[in-house]
C-alpha cells in the first residue's frame, strides 16, 4: 500500500495525474516521471465498457504500477458493479477507491466494504448528478469527486457550469467543519484550475495537461499548484 490521502491537507492544491493519459508501454517510468514532478497521488481511471462508453485497465495493472511509487493511488470506479471489484482493486494496492454514486446498489454498503478493505472511500458524481444527492454521505466518506466532464474518455473540454456544483459541496464540507477532499476530474489545466481552486477543490485530477505537456510533467504541475501560493 502507499500512503493514505488522510495524511495530506485537504485546504493544499494536490495534482492528481491520471494515468489514462500516459505512455502504456512505459508505464512504470511514466509513473516515476510525474512523481519527480512533484505529484502528490496517482489517478487510476477503471472503466467496464458498461457503465461508461470504455474499457482501461483492472487490478493486474494496479498491482504491476504499485511497486514503482509510495504515491497514495486513487482509484476511480466508472463501473456499473463496485462492490463485485472493490475487493480486487484493494488487495492489487488501491489506497483510496472512489465509486459512482449513480453506480448499482446501497451506496452504504458499498461506502461499508472499502472501508472494511482498509482504503479510504470517495463518491463521484457526473456532471448532471445534484450536488444534493453526496452531501447525506459527507460523514462517511474521505473524498467528494466532481465530474467536470462526461465520464469515458480523457482529454476532453472542461464544463465551467459545474463550478456552483463544487462551491455547494464545498459549502457543506466548511459547515460540517470536515477534512473531505474535494476533487475534480475533466478539462483541468493551467488555463482553469484557478477557477476550479477558487470554487473549492483542492485536489486536481489532470492527465493530458500534465503527462503529454509540452514543456514536460514539472512544467505542467507546477503550473497547476501555482495558483494557490
């Protein structure tokens, strides 16, 4: 296992890089790259081909990427079924499983298992779900995701409208005096993470903006934290 996301400051910008986004063939050094970079956790994107419109990759992936980085990996379920794999995900070095609230079956069972896996627990909504609909959750959960695109696919174009969506989650998290992170995933470069930073998140979930930068993954992180400082 790396380390747990409970040990980074919620109220810090952290740079997720989503491996979606990387070399598969060099995966490992790929890895290794945006560590150096100055990442602070590894997005994993698992996607079924059923719940959204893709396939990536399964636990034998995220077993073989566990020994290259301490790194906390965030694992997010797009899938229909979380709590058939939560399991598999946990025992291959998930630190942290995120499941889709509009996913099959009690979101408090499934919240139940992957804390009974030893992982900390987020909630992900897509861009048409209510804010309204996590916030029962916030008690239970380490983290809140926020869609900002249409699961299935990277490198697509930030939805700006769902920045109210991220304040009202924000709202809660402040009101309730709780650690939760709040992340978003879609579009997020250096062009909108200060409007992303602004509405609330602190936790940024980037894959094209950082591993096919350019000027390199140090160039893009740095880019993206600078907003905060």
């Amino acid at each position: 296992m790396g380390q747990s996301i409970k040990n980074l400051d919620n109220d810090t910008l952290l740079v997720a890089p989503s491996i979606l986004a990387a070399d598969f063939a060099d995966l490992g050094a790929d890895i290794r790259r945006v560590e150096k970079a100055g990442a602070d956790i590894v997005h994993i994107d698992v996607m079924d081909g059923h719940f959204v419109p893709n396939i990536s990759l399964g636990p034998p992936v995220v077993k073989s990427i566990r020994k290259v980085t301490n790194l906390p990996f965030d694992t997010h379920l797009m899938i229909s079924e979380p709590r058939k794999y939560a399991e598999s995900f946990a025992k291959a070095g998930s630190d942290h499983i995120t499941f889709h609230l509009e996913s099959e079956g009690d979101p408090k069972k499934t919240i139940d298992l992957i804390r009974s896996l030893g992982c900390t627990v987020g909630i992900c909504l897509k861009p048409k779900t209510s804010a309204k609909l996590v916030l029962p959750f916030l008690e239970l959960i380490d983290m809140v995701l926020v869609m900002t695109v249409e699961p299935g696919f990277g490198g697509q174009s930030f939805i700006a409208d769902m920045m109210p969506k991220v304040r009202e989650i924000r709202d809660a998290i402040t009101a309730e005096n709780r650690k939760t992170h709040l992340e978003v995933d879609g579009g997020v470069d250096a062009d909108t993470v200060g409007e992303v930073f602004a509405a609330g998140a602190n936790m940024m979930v980037a894959g094209t903006s950082v591993f096919r930068h350019p000027e390199g993954a140090e160039f893009a992180i740095n880019a993206l934290k600078r907003v905060a400082e």
